[in-house]
C-alpha cells in the first residue's frame, strides 16, 4: 500500500467533520466539540501505530499539536463552559458517557 493511499484512507474522519459542521450556517460549538473529540482520538490512534508509515504519524503527531493548540483556547471560554454543560446534559440523559469532572463544568 503506497502512502497516499494510507493517508487517503485515513482522511475520512476530516472529511465527514468538515462535511458536518459545514452544513449549518453557523456551526455551534456543542456540536463542533464532539467532532474535534473524534478527531483527536483518530490522530492519537494514528501516532501510537507503529504499523503507520513513519511520516504519517508525524503528521498525526503535528495535526494534534495544531488541534490542541486551538482547542486549548477555547477552555477559558464561557461559551465553551455552557456549551460543554449542555453537552454533558444530553450524554447523561441519552447514553449516560459524560465524563467530565465536577470542576470542569
């Protein structure tokens, strides 16, 4: 498998993110923060294979340090407090998989 294929095969949780929050006019962000969840854990999938290509998961590894850099803006953000409450709310009531913290809400 060449490496254009491995990363082709590898983009599709970008392209359905992108896809999804592109949609809405204006994309909220308790609906953007579990796509950026799903997103990390790919990119962290993608370092800790030690099957990857060597330069994938140097990408993954850049991508994460990229999503993390933004990411970590958002944790003083009183909108990304609301937005995270709201966020948990529905999981506890729907699935019962929040796993936030007492202090982080």
């Amino acid at each position: 498998m060449t490496l254009l294929n491995i990363v082709v095969k590898h983009v599709q949780v970008f392209t359905y993110a992108t896809m999804k929050i592109s949609t809405n006019k204006i994309p909220l962000i308790h609906e953007v923060i579990p796509h950026i969840d799903i997103i990390t854990s790919t990119l962290d999938e993608f370092m800790d294979d030690a099957g990857k290509h060597p330069a994938v998961q140097y990408a993954a590894l850049r991508g994460l340090l990229m999503l993390n850099k933004y990411y970590t803006l958002t944790d003083e953000s009183i909108v990304f407090r609301i937005a995270m409450s709201k966020l948990c709310s529905i999981s506890i009531q729907d699935t019962n998989t929040c796993h936030l913290s007492a202090s982080s809400n």
